[in-house]
C-alpha cells in the first residue's frame, strides 16, 4: 500500500537519496557553469548553518531570486529548517519588493548579490558563507500544513497580495505530477527558463532534483528566448517546460531547430494555440507534448492533456483543451448562482483538492471572494474560483474559452490589468486611464493604456509606472482619448477602444 504524500517522503527523502546516489554527477548548469550534486549539497549546508542561528519564529524569509546556485540552495535549506522563502525578484522596483517585505514582517533575507537593495533589513550574504560540513538530516517532524513558499502576484488595489502554498500542497502537487505519466531520470537535462517569482519554477527544479537530473537555467542578463534555442541545440535537452509565448519567439528559428534528444515538452502558463502546437511538434520529432493548466491557487498545474501526433488537436476557438484533472483534483463548471453546469455547458472553473492553497496572506476579503464550499458526490468540499470561462465537452476534457474577468496573462505571467490603471490614474491625479490587452504582430499579448483628457508627459508616466511594476505589465502603448466611449449600460465600451489598437 503506497504512503499518503507528505512533503518528506516527497521531497525531503527523494532529494538526501539523489544527494547520495549521483554526487558526482552534475545538478545544474548556469551560465555554462556546471555544478555537481556534492557541491550543491555542501552548498545547503552552509547555509543551513547560517539559519540556525535565527529565532525559532523567523519562519519567513526573504529570498532575492537571483540566477545563481546559492538561490537555489537557499530554497532547499530554508526548506530543510522548516522555514519558508518569499521570492524577490532582483531586477522589479525596490519598492515592490519592499512592500512585500512589510506586509510579511520579514525579517530575514537571504540575497547573493554582490551589493544588497535591502542593506535597511537582516540580511545573509549566501555566496560568501565557510564551509559548514556535510548536509545534516532535515528537521523532523514539521507540520504539513507549514507554509512552504509564498509567491505575490498581481493585485487589483495596486498591492501584490501572497499566495501561500503549504508544504501539504508541494506533496501532493509532486505526487499528482509524477502519476501524469512523465517520468524524469538521472541522465535527464531539464530546462528551466522562468523567474522563481513564478510558481513554474518549482516544478522546473524541484522535480529534476529529486530525481538527480540537471537543470539548465537562463539568466536574468540574457535574451530568453535565444538562449533557450542555444540551449536545446548545444547541450541537447531532454525535458522542459515553457510557455507558448516563447515559443511564438522562436517561431522564426523554426525550420534551424531540429533537437531529437528532447522527449518531453510541457506547454504552460497561458492558452496553447493548437497550430503553434503542431508546428513545434516538428522541431522535437520524439518528444510527447503536454499542455498543463493550473493556477498560482492550485500549486502550479491542476489539470493537463497530452497532445498526438496524428494533426487532430482538441481545441476551442483554435486554443488547446486543458485536458482532464490531475490526480487528486476535483473540477466543477458552476454557473452564476453557484449551480454545478453539465458537459457542454460554461461557466466558471472551480479546483479542490490537498493542492488548494490555505489562502492570501493576510487578506480576508480576497480570501471570502475567492474560496467557496460545495458539496460534490455527498462531500462537501472547497473550492478556488478560478476566473477562468470553461466547459466539460462529452469525453470529459475541459475546453477554455477565456478569462471571466480582466485579468490576462503577460510572458506567462498573471496579471491583473486594475492594479496597471490604479499606478497610472496615482500618477495622472485621478485622470480615468482603461488598460487592454491586446495582440501584437508576433501574436504575444501586450498592454494598451488609454487615457481619458488632454495628452499627459508620456515619458514621464512610463518612467513612474516602470518605478511601480514588473517591466512585463508596463503597457506598450500609451493612447490618449478625449472621451472614452460608453455602452448601453452606461460603462466604458472596451471594445470600442480595443478597435483602435493594431499590431506594429
């Protein structure tokens, strides 16, 4: 009879086995550096070490997500002390980390940088910590429930709000990910190409790790999508995750690409084009192609489906069906009034399962919003809202038709397009500004801002949003409008302004 998941038994006692079984073989490689398992593993010791000597109650620790090995070992020490890390992300505004850091009452950051931005805060110097002897055993017990990581996203008041994700979810999440089918070994090279301030990155090295294979990481001073072509041709991938926009990127090395060694392909993080799809297929001959779907709320993917190779695609509106739910995760349609929908009929995607995360720090509102209880087959149960517009069809996959609301998805990451207009009206002194996505010519998503009145220093508000968010939800174009147009029920009329846009 198999163990129920737990973070040890998923995580903890995979990686010490891997640590042991492949010390000589290599764990990572970045920026052309290649590290071993022993040198990794000397790595979390030293700094475990250093996270001895906190006070028991500094269980949350800032993390500066650099591109390096420290990073990554301080992932896996922090874990290994029953402490959780927040990622920061070293090339956003220092005021957005720092309001991250305030809403947790961080006290403790961990950061290889060369020189620190949180100099004001306790902060422990990874890169240059001495040796502290071999990786002793993690500590044991520690509650499942414990948080495990906390990621911010976007939020609609202008304030990233933290999902937390328990070390009950990363289990089960492991456990659910691994009966899919993929199977990951020690001679496996894995990509992983995006920013641990995105829950896509936890798979990305935490599944090659506990199975002793490399992972292959990108650097912050790189173009993405052309190292990650460099990558698969030079050092011949076998595994990666990615989302569809890079593949849009890549689009045009289409006919150069030729990477046989890759046998497994996950598209994430946004809607899959069936047609990009298909002509990817034909850059990684052996590979099986996945499309998962899930979630920041539902630890990274919750449902997934697997394309063939026989040119028949189940799609919607030419996007690819996110397929069936994952083990352990059950899916509903609920309409309007919170009515459970039959096949064929849409409504809103609703997830439940040890996945679910115990909710938004320190954020009831969101939390009652965003969580309900339903009762399904005599279990009552809760569920995430997942904002997402979707229908079962007759064999029992999920087809997605689109976002509810106006949150869209930008590089793969989730945005909210209110908190862009709340940073644009603080700087406008309350002049209406309206942020829409739209198309541009390489088929990516991109943010359109318009204004409402006379024409503002556009330089000077791009400056102030740059200042405020990622660079990814600083929008692309700025359009003044000295009315914005109104619909029969007296609201601004989106589509009437998306008309305008055009792709350069």
């Amino acid at each position: 009879m198999n163990k129920a998941p737990t973070f040890h038994n998923q995580i903890i006692d995979p990686f010490f086995q891997a640590l042991d079984l492949y010390s000589t073989k290599n764990a990572f490689c970045i920026n052309e550096v290649f590290y071993t398992y022993k040198q990794f593993g000397q790595l979390v010791a030293d700094i475990r070490i250093a996270l001895t000597e906190l006070p028991a109650e500094n269980i949350y620790l800032g993390l500066i997500a650099n591109d390096d090995i420290e990073t990554y070992a301080s992932v896996f020490a922090a874990w290994l002390e029953g402490k959780a890390y927040v990622p920061l992300h070293p090339n956003q505004p220092v005021n957005r980390c720092e309001d991250i850091i305030s809403q947790m009452n961080i006290v403790t950051i961990l950061d290889s940088s060369e020189v620190s931005r949180h100099e004001n805060h306790h902060v422990i110097d990874t890169k240059n910590l001495s040796h502290a002897g071999d990786i002793a055993a993690a500590k044991n017990p520690v509650d499942e429930n414990r948080i495990a990581y906390i990621l911010f996203t976007s939020g609609s008041t202008g304030i990233p709000k933290g999902v937390m994700i328990s070390r009950k979810n990363v289990a089960a999440f492991i456990d659910s990910f691994l009966a899919s089918g993929i199977t990951i070994g020690e001679n496996d090279k894995c990509l992983q190409c995006f920013d641990l301030t995105f829950d896509v990155s936890v798979q990305s090295f935490l599944v090659p790790l506990i199975k002793g294979a490399c992972v292959y990481t990108v650097p912050h001073d790189q173009i993405k999508y052309s190292y990650v072509y460099g990558l698969l041709t030079d050092h011949k991938l076998t595994f990666g995750a990615m989302a569809p926009s890079m593949l849009r990127y890549l689009k045009p090395y289409f006919e150069e690409i030729d990477a046989p060694d890759m046998r497994c392909c996950i598209l994430t993080a946004e809607a899959s084009p069936v047609d990009l799809v298909a002509e990817w297929s034909g850059c990684i001959p052996n590979a099986e192609i996945f499309d998962f779907y899930g979630p920041t709320e539902a630890t990274i993917y919750c449902t997934f489906i697997k394309f063939n190779r026989n040119g028949i695609y189940k799609h919607l509106n030419g996007m690819s069906s996110i397929g069936k739910p994952m083990k352990g995760i059950t899916a509903i349609i609920l309409d309007e009034e919170g009515k459970v929908l039959g096949l064929n009929q849409k409504g809103e995607l609703c997830i439940s399962g040890d996945q679910l995360t115990p909710g938004y720090w320190n954020n009831a509102e969101k939390n009652a919003g965003s969580f309900i209880e339903k009762e399904v087959n005599g279990v009552v149960q809760r569920f995430y809202k997942t904002g997402d517009s979707c229908f079962f069809d007759d064999e029992g996959d999920i087809l997605y038709a689109g976002r509810l609301d106006y949150q869209v998805k930008i590089q793969g990451y989730r945005i909210e397009l209110g908190e862009i207009e709340f940073h644009a009206r603080e700087f406008l002194a309350g002049q209406n500004a309206i942020a829409i996505a739209f198309e541009n010519k390489t088929g990516n998503t991109e943010i359109a801002l318009f204004i409402e009145g006379d024409n503002s220093d556009k330089d000077a508000l791009t400056g102030f949003l740059q200042s405020r968010m990622p660079r990814y939800m600083v929008p692309a174009k700025v359009i003044f409008e000295s009315k914005f147009p109104l619909n029969s029920n007296g609201k601004i009329d989106r589509n009437l302004l998306k008309k305008v846009l055009k792709p350069d």
